[in-house]
C-alpha cells in the first residue's frame, strides 16, 4: 500500500513492512490485512447494498448514534470565511492587512467552573462600498446557548480600533503579538480554511472503467459523511470546528497536552497531590479540541485508560485531515475526470479483485472463520470483498530487506 492509503485504512502501519496482519474497525466495517491483500467484511448484521451504503437486517443492543447536525457552507474569499452568521458572507470579506486577517476564533474551557466557551470576531469589509462590519458571536460549544452581534463602522480605523480592544478584553493579549495564555481568558483557535471544494459523488463512477467492487471500496474510503458521524461520536463539534478546518499544528498540540498529562499520571498516584496541573493540561486539551459535552461539565482527564481514548481521538483527526487533503482536487482534474477514478489515482497504489472462486480468497475466508474469537459471539463474519494491493514503488522499498 502506498503512504495515502496507509494513512486513509493503516495509520499504524510501518511503511516498510508488507508482511503483517493488521486489523482495522469501524462502526460499519472492519479491513484486515495480511501480507499483500485486504479484505474487507461486515459485522453482521449490516449488510452492502447494491449502492454501496450499509443498512441493518437486525436490531442491535447498541444505543442509536447521535444524528450528525447540519453544517453551514463556509464561503472562502482570499483565504478566509465570513461566518454565515453575520448575514454578510454574500457581499463581505475578512478584512486584511499584508497577510494579516481580522479574524479570530476563541476557545475557553474551565472544568471548575463547568463552562466550555466559544468566541468568534471578526472584522468584515464590505466587497463594493466603503462600509466595515465587526461581527462577534459567542455561546457554549454544541449548544444553541449564545448570541451575536453586528457593528457598522464608516472607517477601517474605527473598526480596527473596536476589533483589537475585543480581542485583548478577551485573550488578554494585544492583537498581532506573541501569544501568552491568560488565565480565565481565551485561547485563540487555528482555523485552515481550504479555499477548494470536493468533489461531490452523485455522479461518480458513470464513466469509471474501474472494477465495481473497486468502486466501492473507494467510495466507502471517501465517504465525507462517514467522516462526520466519526467526529460526532467521538463528542467533537462539527458546528465550532468543520470537517477539515483544525489545523494540523493544534492537533500536534493537543498530542502534547495529552504527553504531559500521560507522564502527569505516571509520576503521580493520587491525583489529589496535583489536580490544579490536571486541570490545567485538560482545559488546555479540551480548548484546542471543542468537543460537544451539551450542557455538562467537561471530564479531567486523569487516567490512563482517558488518555490513549483521546490520543486514538487524534490518531483519527489526523487521519481523516488526510483523507479530506485528498479529496480536494483541482477544479480542472474534477471536469475532466469521473471522481472514481481521480480517488483511485491519488491513492498512488494498484487494487485487484480476488475472484471469489479462487484458491486465495478460500484461504483468507478460512482464516477468517478460524480466527474469530469465541468471546465475539454476539456478530458473525461474511467475507464481501479480497483484494490484491501494490503501492507505487514498493517492491524497490522492500528488496533492502
């Protein structure tokens, strides 16, 4: 597999090895692989459609998901979004400075006091008069709790002015310099606004010349949707913090927290002897990763088995930062090519289907059955799908070993 696809299905995968088996689950489905091929087969009892989307054949004892909310549309001009909120992201653009853009999105968590905070600012400037907005909303991070507000302003000193004395009464910080954490104040937010959008899979696989059951496979790996309901389950607002708008940096950031707070636990048995650092490094992790926790207080992150919980949270924030990275294209490549196909392409690997007679896909559907635990007798196993995978240029990685 090449380094695309090992991150969108493998992410723990050492690069340089071919021959390890290796498991990966989800809600819907779980991928195995085992020297050059993967499978991929459902816990009963969901079943593939034709379509190439699940639906379930039993009830299940699990409590239903949390239906994913709606998203707005974020409009990019010159690298920045006008939140739809304002009313003015029709005929408004961040206003900017150089490579300065007025815009800020704040966070604050504090698990004392129970709140868990968002603020945005920004400073808007009209596209065709001299007019200039500050837009400011505020509320409880996966809530309808909070308000907004709109200021006209004739002159960009003005706005300027009001916009810098927001951002220090809130951060404590002056605006454009190097930022110290105050405490009780919030924490600017890395918001990565892509300035393309994605191909969109209503068409897809019309004019592709790939195997269906390779279709399938690259729709279920693209599945923005899937995407998510991921997040949503993981207790990450999609509302403060869209698919794909996270920065890589805040993501690494939050790994750091959780570093500290894993030796944290480690050097400190009784948690009582230190929980102003554990409640430091939680609000800290909890501001730079908005998660939906409603109207309830935020959790410390104390244990152990909390810890590796949010870094896996991260493992798969970075992983699905990749996967939308790849599904962002060239406006021109999405004309010319069936989106099918231009997925399948990025993937920088060679996919082949088993055929279900074969001596091969016998093998691993024995493995399989031979393999399933006695302890996971609440599901069974249907082998859908085998394939064969390459990655560009493997063979010339792997001959040194």
């Amino acid at each position: 597999m090449n380094s695309h696809l090992a991150k969108c299905l493998f992410p723990h995968l050492p690069l340089s090895y071919t021959r390890k088996q290796y498991f990966r689950h989800t809600d819907l489905v779980t991928f195995l692989r085992i020297d050059s091929f993967i499978i991929y087969f459902l816990q009963q009892p969901q079943v593939l459609t034709k379509s190439g989307a699940f639906k379930s054949i039993a009830k299940s004892n699990k409590s239903p998901a949390k239906s994913a909310p709606k998203l707005t549309k974020m409009t990019v001009k010159g690298g920045g979004a006008v939140d739809p909120e304002s009313g003015h992201d029709h005929d408004c653009h961040i206003y900017k400075e150089g490579t300065v853009m007025y815009s800020a999105t704040l966070g604050m968590v504090d698990l004392i006091r129970g709140s868990n905070s968002y603020y945005k600012l920004q400073l808007l400037e009209h596209d065709s008069m001299k007019r200039y907005f500050i837009f400011r909303s505020w509320g409880r991070v996966g809530t309808s709790v909070g308000s907004s507000k709109l200021e006209t302003y004739l002159t960009p000193k003005n706005a300027l002015s009001q916009f810098t004395s927001l951002y220090y009464e809130k951060t404590g910080n002056d605006w454009g310099t190097n930022f110290c954490k105050v405490s009780g104040k919030f924490f600017p937010l890395q918001i990565d606004y892509g300035d393309e959008d994605v191909p969109k899979f209503s068409d897809a696989g019309s004019t592709s010349k790939l195997h269906p059951a390779i279709q399938d496979i690259i729709r279920l790996i693209f599945d923005v949707e899937a995407m998510k309901q991921s997040l949503l389950e993981m207790e990450i607002d999609l509302n403060k913090m869209p698919l794909g708008k996270l920065s890589k940096n805040q993501i690494m950031d939050a790994y750091s927290a959780l570093q500290e707070l894993e030796a944290l636990i480690n050097s400190t048995p009784d948690i009582s002897t230190s929980k102003s650092r554990f409640l430091d490094l939680s609000n800290k992790f909890y501001t730079l990763i908005p998660h939906d926790f409603g109207m309830e207080s935020p959790p410390i992150l104390s244990t152990a088995d909390v810890i590796k919980e949010k870094s896996e949270m991260l493992d798969s924030l970075l992983e699905l930062e990749i996967s939308y990275s790849l599904l962002s294209g060239g406006k021109k490549e999405q004309e010319e090519s069936d989106p099918i196909d231009l997925y399948y392409e990025k993937l920088k690997a060679n996919l082949t289907v088993i055929d279900k007679k074969s001596d091969e896909f016998d093998m691993i559907k024995e493995f399989m059955s031979n393999t399933h635990g006695s302890t996971h007798s609440s599901y069974d196993l249907k082998l859908l799908e085998l394939f064969k995978c390459e990655r560009h240029g493997e063979q010339k990685r792997f001959k040194p070993y």
